[in-house]
C-alpha cells in the first residue's frame, strides 16, 4: 500500500503530465462538452462535501482508480492533501479549455473556510461510455485573500 504522501506525489506528478502539452491557444469545447465537464467537477465536489466517497471516487478516471484502489482511500487523500477541495467555502467555475490529446481542463476558484483563495486545475477525458472523468486535480494557492 502506498503511503498518502506518495500517493499525492504521485497523483501530483500524474496530474502534471496530463496538464503540461497545453496548447497556446486555448480554445473551449463544445456546448454540451462544457456542461458535462462542468457538471462532473461539481458533482465530485458535493460528494466530498457530503463526505460520500463511493460517488466522489465514481467520478475519477481509471488512471486514479488503479492509484487509489478503493473509494476510502481515495477520499482518506483527498482529506488530508486537498482540505480545500473536500470542503470548500465557495467555487466558480471557470471556462473549460481543450487540452491536447482530447482533454479538457476545468478550473475551479475555490474560496476555503479561512478565506484562502485557491485555483483548482482538473483534467478530464472522455472515457469508451462517452462519460467526462477526471483524471487528476492540481491546486495552487492564489495570492491574496478573499475577506
């Protein structure tokens, strides 16, 4: 079993390598791609803050499903790595923008409980059932402070 900080360098470095081949111009996906992305981002999000980690972990790709291996572990990292993720005060979505490879990156502004402001990156591709799922999640703190 892989301790949580390895798992996070892992999923960290796994996230890094799907975000880099970015392309210059990014453009946005189609209409109901958008939705769907969007709307996968967000429901992940009310599964962690409904502390459901079978459905959070239904919305990960398969890359994190082999990381992970079950919905406990999955979420035991999410808590102690990404609090801002499993909990956030408030998020705005940002537009999505087609990524290389078919890819969609999904940026979330998230607001933490201590007022923190955060820049959530999600990486997702569509899977054989045609479903969005993410395929990891890159988080850096902005600067400043939302009071």
């Amino acid at each position: 079993m892989i301790d949580t900080l390895n798992r996070r360098t892992v999923l960290f470095a796994a996230s890094a390598t799907l975000l880099y081949p970015l392309t210059a111009f990014a453009q946005a996906p189609a209409d109901a791609d958008a939705k769907q992305v969007k709307a996968t981002v967000d429901a992940q999000l009310k599964a962690f803050a409904a502390n459901d980690a079978r459905r959070a972990f239904s919305y990960a790709a398969p890359n994190v499903h082999d990381m992970f291996s079950t919905p406990e572990n999955f979420m035991a990292m999410v808590k102690s790595s990404y609090p801002m993720v499993h909990r956030p005060a408030s998020v705005a979505f940002l537009k999505a923008e087609i990524q290389a490879g078919g890819g969609v990156l999904q940026r979330v502004q998230i607001i933490d409980a201590a007022g923190d402001s955060w820049l959530a990156t999600y990486a997702l591709l569509r899977q054989k059932d045609k479903a969005w799922r993410i395929t990891g999640c890159v988080v850096v703190q902005n600067k400043g402070r939302v009071a």
